[in-house]
C-alpha cells in the first residue's frame, strides 16, 4: 500500500480546516498582479472563504515561483505555503511535484486494508507515523492517546516519524525533541503530547511534564549529530523530490513498511486503516490481540478530534487550520 499517493492527493482537496476550493481550466490571459495587488487579494479570499469563523489568516511573505505567486500564509500562529495564479484567478492551498509523487513504474493501484488487523500476538506492537505539524497526525495522536493510557503495557506503542517533513525547520526540531523524549523517558511521552496537542508549545511542555532538560538537550544534539537532521535542512539538495526536508531517523522503517504520509498506523508489521476516534483506535488496535485484555471493552469517545492543535472543555479538539 503506497498511501503518500493518497495522503498528497487528499491535500489538494483538503485545506484549512477541511475547506474546499475548485481549480477551474486556462482562460483567456488576464492582466498580472502585482505582488501587493495579489497578497491583498489572496488574504482577503483565504479570510472570508476559508478560514473558521474567529481565525484569521496572514500573508507573512510572497514571491514568484514557477510561473505563480508563492505565499506564505501564518494562519493560528501555523505557517504554511499557498499558491496563486498571478492573475489572482485561481489558488492552490498546496501544490504537487508530479515527479516526485509518480513512482518508477507508474503503478498507481492502492488497495486500503481492513480495519480488522490480521496478525493477532500476546502484545501487539502498535508503530504511528505522523510528522508533529500536520493536521491529520495531530487528530490521530488525541485519538490514540487515551486508548494508550487504557491498554497501558498490554502494548508495544512507539512513536515514529515520516522520513520527510512538509511543515518546516519547526517541525524537525519538535520531532527530535519528541523522539528523545521517548527514547530517554518513555513514561513521559503520553503527559507531553497531551500538552504539546493543545497548543504546539513544546518549551512550556516540557517543563509542564517533568521532562529533563539535561537528557534531552543532549540527546536532541547527539540524534541531530547522527542523522544529520538540520544540516540536511540547510542544503536543499539533499530534499526529498527537492521539494521537502528529509527526517531519516525512522527511513528504515519507512522503506519497510512503504510509510507514504501522515498518519500512518501499522500494528504487528502491517499497514492498518482505522477511524481517529478513540474508540474506533480501541477496536481496531484490540482486534491485534489473540485473547483481548478487559480493557478492550472500555467505551472512549467515539467523537473525531478534529485537525490542529486545542482541545476544547469536553477534550475535544477544537476546530484548527493548518497545512
């Protein structure tokens, strides 16, 4: 199963809270904008169509890019890339390297598994990929976080991380901090994700669960050393497609697995569709099991997370835009 294809695909469709636009086909030339003329024009349709009602959005910069205006639009205190035809006709919340997302031998058939996990143990091992940034891998961490605290050790969860990163220098530092959280005190990684989920604030995160600043600033620099993570930040060369930094902490298992976006659940070395409820997690990660724990019989929420950072009173995540 190749779901990067189906992950890029969907974020052409879905945008800024799940708003939806149309592309419409070439027209007759119009007159060029200037790039004043068009982030005026681009902020004004992204705040009146497509941002949650109370949210504003903000063009922190444009540019020309490939024939478009490039823009980056800080929406929530979240910074993202949008394009617009320099006509001011068209806009694209993302758009797609076709050379990067076409494999080799241009199959393109996906197949979706069953929730139903097929590879039953004692102990399943449950392995998340997300990137800490993107939308749908922070719906799917507060779906699974309560579902991590009521199977407790009757699982093998790990935390892991796409080998590329769509949101940015942000994103890469927050995932080795999250990485050496997990690597050097595992018992704090639930108690920091459900603070860093509420508003993507990791300095006061980690102090608010405890971590040890001391470990983890020396294993934040001894992983960035190894993987070289920030130098491969700096030289675009090394991008994947060019288009994306690469994170290649967890890229054996990415290439074992065939990780193709975020999120992307596998449970006992399988791929693994699942709803973002917690409940839906509870079934989907209980049906691993050979004999299922009394656990597996808790009722969670069955109320999606939406996408972004916040929860509101209930513990739900509140609305939130983001790339």
């Amino acid at each position: 199963m190749n779901m990067k294809k189906i992950v890029i695909v969907l974020i052409i469709l879905v945008a800024l809270g799940g708003a939806s636009y149309k592309i419409f086909g070439n027209k007759s030339a119009k007159i060029i904008l200037s790039p004043e003329e068009a982030k005026a024009k681009a902020e004004k349709f992204i705040n009146e169509n497509l941002v949650q009602a109370g949210t504003e959005a903000n063009i922190k910069d444009i540019l020309s890019e490939e024939g478009l205006y490039k823009i980056v639009v800080n929406v929530g205190g979240q910074d993202f890339d949008s394009y617009l035809t320099k006509d001011g006709e068209k806009f694209f919340p993302s758009v797609l390297d076709m050379n990067f997302v076409m494999s080799e031998n241009e199959d393109l058939e996906v197949t979706l598994p069953a929730s139903e996990v097929a590879v039953k143990s004692d102990k399943p091992v449950v392995e998340l990929f997300v990137m800490s940034h993107c939308p749908y891998g922070t719906q799917i961490e507060k779906g699974v976080l309560p579902v991590i605290t009521t199977l407790g050790n009757k699982i093998d969860f790990t935390l892991k991380f796409c080998d590329y990163a769509m949101h940015g220098e942000v994103e890469l530092k927050e995932q080795l901090n999250q990485y050496c959280i997990q690597k050097e005190e595992p018992e704090k990684l639930v108690a920091y994700l459900n603070c860093f989920l509420e508003a993507g604030d990791s300095n006061d995160c980690i102090t608010r669960s405890g971590v040890d600043k001391t470990k983890l600033t020396a294993c934040v620099s001894a992983t960035d050393k190894e993987y070289k993570v920030m130098e491969k930040f700096n030289d675009k060369t090394t991008w994947s497609g060019g288009v994306y930094p690469v994170f290649d902490i967890h890229k054996i298992e990415n290439e074992i697995y065939g990780v193709q976006g975020s999120p992307t659940l596998v449970i006992n070395g399988a791929q693994i569709s699942s709803a973002r409820d917690s409940a839906s997690l509870l079934a989907t990660i209980c049906s691993a099991f050979n004999n299922q724990p009394e656990e597996c019989d808790r009722e969670l929420s069955s109320a999606p997370p939406s996408a972004g950072f916040g929860f509101d009173a209930s513990g739900s995540a509140s609305d939130a835009s983001c790339n």
